[in-house]
C-alpha cells in the first residue's frame, strides 16, 4: 500500500509554544507553507481547491508514547467550497 507523502511538526513547536507565551515561531509559518506546498505538487491535489481539493489528517504525538490519548483529525480541508 502506498503512503501519502507529509511532514512533521516536532514536538520542540510545542515546547516553544508553552515557553513563549504561547506563541508559535515565527518561522513556522513560511516552513508549513512550504512543506503543504510540496505535499500539494507530489499528489496533484491543492489544499482549499474546490475542485481538486487535497484532504490532510493530523495527527497528534507525545515524546512518550500515550496509547488510547492521541488524537487524530481526519479530512483537514473539507468546507462549505470543497463538499
């Protein structure tokens, strides 16, 4: 079976996120977009096309593993344009 191509968000965004106010950093953006946008070419699908719309799952982590915890989001890119 074939996997879908992705990208990961370490676990240091988190650490950054509770050690800065809550804040994310500012570099983070412009890496997502870059890495959604490579995601994008490989499958020929774009995220938030009405006609073609890539459809992404997130999914959560730990750095120790939390069987039963995690959760998962499935469909990311489903809206009112694309259903």
């Amino acid at each position: 079976l074939p996997v879908p191509p992705g990208f990961t968000l370490t676990t240091e965004v988190c650490t950054h996120y509770y050690e800065n106010d809550q804040s994310y950093p500012v570099e983070l953006s412009g890496h997502v977009r870059s890495a959604l946008s490579l995601v994008e070419t490989r499958v020929g699908q774009k995220f938030g096309d009405a006609d073609n719309p890539l459809l992404v799952s997130v999914r959560s982590g730990a750095r120790a593993s939390m069987p039963g915890m995690m959760d998962t989001v499935l469909n990311l890119g489903l809206n009112d344009r694309t259903v």
